[in-house]
C-alpha cells in the first residue's frame, strides 16, 4: 500500500464529507432498476436540483446505454438527457454494491474543434467590443472636457456682457434717457454705463449738409 493510499485510508470520512457535501465530482447511488436511492450535492448542482432526486429514474437525468458497466472500476459514460436542462457527457467509474451500484463521475468539457472555434471566435469578437467600448468612452470623454470647456468660455463671456432690457425712456426731442434714479442722462453716457458699447463722434451727411458742426 502506497503512503498515499495510507493517508486516504486514514482520512476516509473527510473524503465522504467533502465528496458528499462539497465536491463536484458526481456520485449517484440507484438500485437494479436504475432507479436513484441516493446523490451527492454533486450531481443535485449538475441538475439544478433543489432536493434529493431519490425514487426517480437515472433515465430522467442520464441517457443509459445498451450494455451498462457491472465490474468495479469499469468506466462509464453518458450523454445528459436534453428533458433534464444540461447538456453534455458525464464519464467515470462504477461500483457495484448489494441491490445497485454507485456511479461515480465527472462532466466532461468539449473538446469538440468546431466547438473551440466557436470559443475562440466569441472571445475574439467580446474583445473587439470591449476595445470599441473603450475607445468609445475615451471619445465621450474628451467630448465632455470639450463641451466643459465651451460651456465656461460661454458662462465668461456673459458675465461680461450688460444686456439692455425692457422698455428704455428716452426724449423724443433731446434723445436723452431717463436712468433708474429718475434723472436724464445722454444717451452715450446711459449706453456706456450698461452695455461694453463706446463711442466715436462723427457728422452724418444731412448734418453737414444743414451746417451743424
């Protein structure tokens, strides 16, 4: 006996324990009707089981061949009947016990090439998406930092900007207008104050026509 296999034997209810309740390795007892007795949380959690599936048909979960393994340590595989929600093969051993046997097994991964092409393809596709992602969120934001910076070159220039509003009272005869302090101003002086607008005095043609200067 090889230290190993002493070390095992030595620590046989911690393996049930862990391949009972922790594994996910697969472990189904059933009787000689291929009828289940007994499973692992293993082969609940394959099947998305929420309870013991004991007093079902193996059938129900596993497709059964034609020639079943009946000798310890035979090796055993199954196609995962489409009725029960999973797909794909199981293989393992089997061990017979009075009245039925324990499979004991594991899920088998596609090695399928067609099927790692696939893999291969979606994986190559997810990352181009996560790249344009990227490229797309670094867009948006220098976008941002651009409108940010528009908006406050905006925001600056009208603050600096005195807007006239409202209905200005001005002379019909003199043009001056009448500030908010009640008092008459000229109309350069009154523009000036309220607005960033200045003044440059000139004579128009029919003013120097009629000689004002």
């Amino acid at each position: 006996m090889s230290s190993l296999h002493k070390q095992f034997a030595g620590k046989l209810h911690e393996l049930a324990s862990y391949f009972e309740e922790v594994s996910s390795v697969v472990i189904v007892l059933v009787n000689d009707q291929m009828v289940i007795c007994d499973t692992n949380r293993g082969f609940q959690k394959l099947f998305s089981l929420t309870a013991n599936p004991a007093g079902r048909a193996l059938g129900d979960f596993l497709l059964l061949g034609k020639t079943m393994p009946l000798n310890p340590g035979d090796e055993w595989r199954m196609q995962c009947n489409p009725r029960s929600g999973e797909s794909g093969v199981l293989s393992g051993h089997v061990m017979t016990v009075a009245g039925g046997r324990i499979f004991i097994g594991e899920k088998l991964m596609p090695t399928d090439s067609g099927i790692i092409e696939q893999m291969t393809l979606l994986a190559n596709e997810l990352t181009n998406k996560e790249r344009a992602l990227t490229k797309q969120n670094r867009d948006l934001t220098a976008l941002h930092q651009t409108l940010s910076l528009k908006v406050a070159e905006l925001e600056a220039a009208m603050a600096r900007v005195n807007q006239l509003e409202g209905i200005i009272p001005i002379c019909m005869y003199c043009k001056k207008i009448r500030n908010d302090k009640n008092s008459w101003q000229q109309l350069e002086r009154y523009l000036t104050e309220h607005s960033e607008a200045h003044f440059s005095h000139g004579i128009c043609p029919e003013c120097a026509e009629k000689g004002i200067l």
